[in-house]
C-alpha cells in the first residue's frame, strides 16, 4: 500500500472533485481511497509515502485510437508525386508501409510509441494494428511490448480484403485468437481486445459477414475507420446503395461495444443509427486537419447521444496535444470562440472513461475508490485558484505531455521523474533506427 500525497488532485470523478492538497491510496493494482494528504497519512499509518511536492496529480490520459504501426513512417522518403487526397495518402504511404513490416518491426514500432504514451501521462492506449505479411502473432507481440512498459492497452487487427483473401482470413483468425486469449489470460486486467476492421471501403460484404459471424462467437464487437475521408462514402453507395454508417448496420457491425473511428462524412440520419445502437465514436482531431478529410460533427453527434471519444490516431501520443487541437478545430470551423468548451473535456474524460469501461473490469481514467490506480505527476503549479469549475482551462492551457514526471499504472511505477524504470528507451530507439534503415529500403 502506498500514498500519492501532497499534490492538487484533480480526480476527473463525476463531481469534478479537485482536491488543493489531496494524496490517492494505492492498495494493490486499484484506488483504496482519495481524501487530503494529512487525513490519508493518518487513517493509513503503515502506507509508504509518495510526495508529490504541491505539483499536479491527476489519472492517467485515455487514448482511444492509436496506430503503432505509423512508427516508421516519421521522416520516411517520399515516394512518387505529394498526395492530393486522403486516397493518395492511403496507397502512397501507410498501405505500402504496413506492407513492408515484419514481426520484428511490429515489436520496435509498438515500443517507442508506448514509451512516448508513458512520458505523457497516457496510461490507456486502444491501438488498431496493421501488418499484411506479419499478421499471425503481430497482436501478442504488441502486447509483450504493452506488458513490458506497463501501460494498459486494448488490441486489434484492422481486417482488410485488400491485400487478398488469403490475407484477410489471417486478419480474421488474428483477431479471434487474440480475443480468446485476452478472455484466458487479460494480464490482471491490463490487456483488453476487441475486433479490427480496418473500414468500409476494402472490406466486401462477405467478409462482413464473415468477420460478424466470428465476432459474435467470441462476444466482441468491432473497432474500424467509418466515414473517415469522402472515397468511404463514396465506395459505400457504390457497392451498397447504402451510406457508411448504414452499410456497416446492415450486417450488424454497430453496437455499444464498437468504436467507429473519425464519422467526419455522416449525416443526420447516420448520426440517429450511431446514437440507436450505442455506437462510440472516437474524434482524432489532428488527424482529420493533417489528412485534409474535413470537420467530424461531434457537437451534433455529442448532442444525439452518441459516446464521443478522444483519440491520436498516430499522429501524436500525446493526448493534451490532442485536447488542445480539438479545443481550437471545434472554435474554428463554427467560427464561434465559444465552442468546443464542454464537448472537448466530455471527450477526452468522461467519453474516453465510457469507453475503456466498456473493455476493462475496473474503471479507468478517474481517481475515484475501485479505480485502477493509474495516474500521473504534472510538472504544473498553477499561477491562478483551481476548483471543479476551473480545472479543465488548466489542463488545457497549463499541462502538456511532456510536463508529466511520474507515471504510475496499476498501482506500479514506471516512470519516476522522466526516468523510465522498466525499459530502456535510448537502447530500444537505437535498434528501432537501424530497423527503420532497412524498412524504408522495403518501403
Ligand atoms: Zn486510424
């Protein structure tokens, strides 16, 4: 047993509860108690102290969507004319990257984004994997490198039938393998999965039907791109006569344990299905400005009832990057100052909180009694009082990723000031470097 103490709390509950000097009991792998630190150190005399030293404590980010496999792409030579459109983007780059990986790489390009979650407070990550000629055990080797950082992770395969059929049978056996296994063996609740289809567009009706059929006999539901650029919906009404969000409905990919990523292209009625069947929706706004694809309608999706998460998407691991982008996206666009200000901390908390609820046995991405204790150290003293009305313009213009000290993720500690203590990353980026070499060379 150990006391967080010392530090302004900020518990994310569903109070807002923010405590000025507050400490967080630690029993096991989950939150004993949240009270002010001299109260804690006196009801638990025998808990080890941890002095946070006035400094921010607060639970650990959730992101909702990330891609590991995007690792080697940062620097990458360019190939062929710039891309135009979100199609271009797709061919030109990251469908010949995920191409060209091996299962060596899978592990390399999984470890550096997780060590990057982890030096920004992200304690939760839910990736969606990709790698055609490395899909059988791609997703056990991401989870080692999960175990290793210790870091929270919900995992995928995204289904394709682009790279033939062949393949996409081995996406769907990847997927249901890796479900049974996290329903043996979830890691004490540190593993979860779900099933990955990568999106509408290069995926047939029979593999639908296929993937639904194998998806129900393990009681999962699915986690795929849906109406991210306009080649979806376009593809959509070609092949179904059905807008995306329909067509997906109609073999029964939608429901509250699916996560359908970006829904930039939907319209009202799309928006009412989502909100009928409980989807979850995962805005990534960086994303969706640097892919050029257009403004997702959270606001109207958020006001239908739909669960809107916060994701990355790749582009960062960072998820206050994440806050603060959507924060001015959903300004701009409206062209309205007073926007975004609920719908960006609903997001990125309390959705993102729904969310892993639905994948993880405790609650996570709160500091509340029975939570995972997964939280983090902020290098942040506030210049300006923070109460429960406040804490989010504090968050968004006061704390960054790499403002995070201290890390702690199932009541273990796995970074203590910057210092990563389970891996070495200067040894992991070195080996990842030479590999990057030689996968562009593939690329
Ligand atoms: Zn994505």
């Amino acid at each position: 047993m150990f006391i967080l103490g010392n530090g302004l709390v900020i518990t994310l509950d569903e109070n807002s509860t923010v405590l000025q000097n507050g400490a967080v009991v630690v029993e096991g792998n989950l939150i004993k108690e949240v009270g002010e630190t001299e109260a804690m150190k006196a009801k638990y005399p025998q808990a080890e102290f941890m002095d946070a030293k006035g400094k921010v404590i607060m639970p650990g980010m959730i992101n909702a969507h990330h891609h590991f496999y995007s690792t080697f792409a940062r620097g990458i030579p360019s190939k062929g004319k710039p891309a135009k459109t979100f199609g271009e983007i797709l061919e030109g780059l990251w469908w010949r990257l995920d191409k060209v990986l091996t299962l060596d790489d899978v592990y390399y390009s999984a470890m550096l984004p997780i060590i990057d979650c982890v030096k920004c407070g992200v304690t939760t990550i839910f990736d969606h994997h990709a790698s055609p000629f490395a899909v059988k055990g791609s997703l056990d080797i991401i989870a080692k490198a999960a175990m290793e950082n210790g870091v929270r992770a919900c995992l995928c395969y995204e289904l394709s039938d682009r790279d033939g059929e062949k393949i996409s049978q081995e996406g769907i056996e990847e997927n249901v393998a890796f479900l049974k296994r996290v329903a043996d063996n979830n890691e004490d609740g540190m593993l979860a999965a779900s099933f990955g289809l990568h999106a509408s567009f290069t995926l047939n009706d029979d593999t639908l039907k296929k993937a639904k059929e194998a998806a129900d006999a393990v009681g999962s539901g699915f986690h795929i791109h849906t109406a991210e650029g306009p080649e979806d919906v376009e593809d959509s009404l070609k092949r179904s006569g059905k807008r995306v969000v329909e067509r997906l409905n109609s073999f029964g990919i939608l429901g509250p344990k699916t996560l359908a990523i970006h829904c930039v292209h939907v319209n009202d009625d799309e928006i009412k299905l989502l909100a009928e069947t409980g989807t979850n929706v995962v805005h990534n706004p960086e994303s969706n400005m640097g892919n050029a694809v257009g403004v997702s309608p959270v606001k109207k999706m958020l006001d239908a009832g739909v669960t809107v998460g916060l994701g990355t998407d790749g582009f960062t691991s960072d998820m206050f990057e994440s806050i603060k982008v959507a924060n001015v996206l959903h300004k701009h666009a409206p062209q309205d100052p007073s926007a975004s200000w609920a719908e960006v901390p609903q997001m990125a908390f309390a959705n993102n909180q729904k969310i892993a609820a639905k994948f993880f046995p405790n609650p996570v991405g709160k500091l509340a009694p029975g939570a995972y204790a997964d939280m983090i150290v902020v290098d942040y003293h506030p210049w300006t009082p923070v109460h429960s009305g406040n804490y989010y313009g504090h968050i968004l213009f006061g704390i960054s990723g790499r403002a995070v000290e201290t890390t702690i993720i199932n009541g273990k500690v796995v970074m203590k000031d910057r210092e990563l203590l389970l891996v070495d990353e200067a040894e992991v980026a070195a080996k990842a470097r030479e590999l990057a070499v030689k996968v562009w060379e593939r690329f």
